[in-house]
C-alpha cells in the first residue's frame, strides 16, 4: 500500500532525483564533520609530552625550603638526644678501635689498641645529596630548569611515556642526576671537621651522575650484568617478602636484608629508570630514585656511614644498599613541610606524598637526601 502510494504521488524520477540528493547531502554533511574534527584537532592542545621545567630556583630556594627538622633525632654518649618527631634510630656507641673504652666512649685515633684518644660517639642525619628524577633527557630542575643539548640525541633511550605490549601494564622511563650537596658544609656548619671517617665530602657542589651516559640505565638485560643477584631474587616468594619490608617502612625504617625490596614503592631490580605506573607520578619517581641509590652502592661510591661499635671509626662500601641510612624530602615541586617531612625508603606515598605533584609543569621530581652519620666525635 505504502509502495503504491509513493508510486501515485512520488513519480519515479522524482524518487530517484530526491536519492541523489540524500547522498550529496550526507556525503556534504560527513565532509563537513571530517572537517570539523580536523580544525578542533588543530586548536586542541597537543598530547602531554615531557616538558622540563623552567625558572624552578631550586638550589636558591634550598635554605627556604629545607626541613632542618629531618637532622633529629641527634645522639651523644649512646643516648637519644632529642628526635623532634622524626623517626627514631638507635643511637650511636663506641668504643671504635679501643679495647678498653665503654660504648658511651669511642676511639678512632689510637697508638695502641689501649691508647686511645677518647672521643663522643655521635649519630645525626646530614643533607649531603640531591637527587634529579626527570622525564627529558639533560633536564636540571635544580639548576634552574637548563636543559644541555639536544633531545634527539637519546632517541631510544626511554621516553615519558613507554607502553608495553599488554594494555593492562603501563611502564614510563625516567633520567636520574645525582649531586654532591653538602648543605650543611655550603651554609657554613661543619660537622665532619671533627670526624675521621673518610667518606665525609668536601664543600661544593658537584654533579656525580648522569643517567644519559649510563648506558645500563635505560637497559634491563645490560644491568642484569651488574646486578646478577636478580635472577635469584625474582620469584614469587622473595617478592612477597617485600610486604614485610613495606610494613617496616611504613612504621619505622625498612629491613636492610631485604635489600631487593623497596617497601611499598616496588622492586629495587632491575636497578634501571624502567618503571611501572604512568609517567609523572610520585611513586615511579621514589622508587628511581631508590634504585640509582643501589646502583651507586654497587658502583662503590655510596659508604656506609651508620655503622657503630666497632665500625663507628670507618665508612666502607658495601657493594648493596644499605636502605635504613637513608631519608629523603621532597624538594619540587612542592616541598615537603612542615615536621615529619622526610621519610625513609618504601614508605606509601599514602602518607607523605598526596597532593605534591602539579600537572604538565610539575611531574619531575628533585630529593634532597639525608644520610644517617654515626662516627666518633673528637
């Protein structure tokens, strides 16, 4: 019937006439969409790439931002002075090399193991290092947001953002930079003077590393040449142990043995910028930076410096990461303040770190970390 109407009243050439134009139309009005999506591409902001941050002042800022309160807690004579809310650790005892002093005494400077020099066993934390966590490559956000040559020259060596073939997994890259910054020394305040151990560094600042002349950085099989304890250390067993060492970082500070571990940041191997979670995060940016510390242990230019008893009187190497010597504060882009503000290795970013990142122009990150010091005191 609908047939037959159409037929009485829509003449055929006028069915096939009002065809032609339904397609013109629509093919004008795809055209017009196809157009349309390509000018709001065009004023659309390009897709977030890594960009480094410009005018930070960061070491100028440094005085201002620091929390001086990460020092405590400070102990003389084997006794806890004062710990200003920070978290505790045992306090510094002797005797050092003496075979004859008690552990409120030490000696480091002896003629015989029975004369010594009698000396204070000390133990305090000192801001002696910063370190850089950057998504493009010779970025220095402490060095007011310079960048030093080209980027196309790491073209291959990591990017902000590397998705791996499965959907569910996302993986990015960060460069790192590690500084000599004796704070403490640059501002005038010497603590060193008066303690023979070795590994106290002088008072300037220096960069020491550079993850975009490390090649094993950006290379997991080629760090695992460094590091081949990682093939005994990935399974499933030692990486559940790794919820011991979260809860212990998450109270107090994190269990040395475990030295894979990184608490609740992840694994500390393999020891390169290849990490999970999405590019310009907290977490990712901690646990690089936790990372470039064990690899700097094995490289033998991290001491440590927190030993007591008999080895208050050296800093040695220990080729693996000694993870409770270590605290860190968030420095940019925002800095944490006030009191607690610094936290050990592994601990959830859940309770120190929410709120501390800024979109697109805040999603590198910079530490300054401080490292427990135990020695004797002449």
């Amino acid at each position: 019937m609908r047939q037959e109407l159409a037929e009485r009243f829509w003449p055929a050439d006028w069915q096939e006439r009002a065809s032609v134009q339904r397609g013109a139309s629509r093919a004008a009005f795809i055209g017009m969409l196809l157009l349309f999506a390509v000018l709001l591409g065009g004023m659309m902001p390009e897709s977030a790439e890594a960009v480094c941050p410009k005018n930070t002042n960061i070491l100028a800022d440094t005085l201002v931002k620091t929390c001086w309160e990460c020092m405590f807690p400070i102990s003389l004579f084997g006794f806890t002075l004062t710990e200003v809310g920070e978290d505790s650790t045992r306090p510094a005892v002797g005797p050092g090399i003496s075979a004859v002093y008690p552990p409120q005494l030490c000696g480091c400077v002896c003629l015989t193991p029975y004369l010594c020099v009698p000396g204070i066993p000390l133990g305090i934390w000192e801001p002696v290092r910063l370190v850089e966590i950057v998504r493009t490559p010779l970025c220095f956000p402490a060095l007011n947001g310079i960048t030093l040559g080209p980027e196309f020259v790491f073209e291959g060596r990591g990017s902000a953002n590397t998705n791996m073939d499965s959907s569910d997994l996302d993986f990015t890259f960060y460069h790192s930079h590690f500084y000599i910054f004796p704070l403490w020394a640059i501002v005038g305040i010497a603590v060193d003077w008066a303690c023979v151990n070795p590994s106290a560094v002088g008072d300037e600042i220096d960069l020491a590393y550079l993850s975009e002349i490390d090649p094993s950085w950006n290379d997991d099989l080629l760090a695992l040449i460094l590091f081949p304890e990682a093939l005994l250390v990935g399974n499933p067993l030692t990486v559940a142990a790794c919820a011991a060492d979260s809860l212990a970082a998450s109270a107090g500070f994190p269990i040395d043995p475990l030295f894979w571990c990184a608490g609740s940041l992840g694994l500390l191997y393999p020891t390169t910028g290849n990490v999970s979670e999405s590019s310009g995060q907290l977490k990712p940016a901690a646990l690089a930076m936790s990372r470039l510390l064990a690899r700097l242990a094995r490289f033998g230019t991290e001491f440590y410096t927190a030993g007591d008893g008999p080895l208050i009187c050296t800093d040695f190497p220990t080729g693996l990461i000694v993870k409770s010597q270590y605290k860190y504060q968030l420095l940019y882009p925002i800095p944490n303040v006030p009191a607690p503000c610094c936290q050990p290795i592994g601990r959830t970013v859940l309770m120190w770190g929410m709120g501390k990142m800024v979109p697109v122009i805040g999603e590198d990150f910079v530490f300054l970390l401080w490292k427990l010091q135990r020695c004797c005191l002449l």
